[in-house]
C-alpha cells in the first residue's frame, strides 16, 4: 500500500521537505510510519519525534486525510491505501 505523508511548519523546516510518499506493507501501524519517519529523517528526532523514535514530542501529531487527528491510543491502528498523513504541530502562541 502507498500513504503519502505532508510535513508542515517544524517538521518540514527540520526535514526539509514537502512531502514523501511511501510504500508499506499492509497491517503498517501509525507506530511504525514514525519509526520509519525517524530512520528516513533523523532530524526529525529530538525536535518532532521522541528519542525513542516511536512516539512524538508533546504537540505534534498527525492528521488522516484532512478528518481526523490520530491519538496516542490510536499509534498501533493502520492506515489504509492510498492516506495521505499530515504531520503537523499543534502550538498556540499568544
């Protein structure tokens, strides 16, 4: 299967990039795109990714397809063909 991940505001400055597309096997959880995330990108680590390189740092997080954010009780279900990922940051300033 194919999801497309879309980097916005610390994770793109970090990364560098727009966007990635990546294929995954099918049962892929939302736990592994990160660590794949954090092999892939290494500076995501530390600034948007726990050290352990499965989890986020507090605030950041990540939206299935424009609907709905993906919670720390969700990292273990799976996304489907075809899902576009946004990784995002959700600070509020003032």
């Amino acid at each position: 299967m194919q999801v497309l991940v879309e980097f916005m505001g610390v994770a793109r400055v970090v990364s560098g990039t727009k966007q990635a597309t990546f294929t995954l096997e099918e049962g892929t959880t939302f736990r592994q795109i990160i660590r794949l995330l954090a092999r892939k990108y290494p500076q995501l680590v530390g600034e948007v990714i726990q050290p352990d390189g499965e989890t986020f740092q507090p605030s950041n997080l990540l939206n299935l397809n424009g609907r709905r954010m993906i919670q720390p009780a969700q990292m273990d279900d799976t996304p489907q063909d075809g899902d576009r990922l946004v990784l995002m940051s959700i600070l509020a300033g003032g």
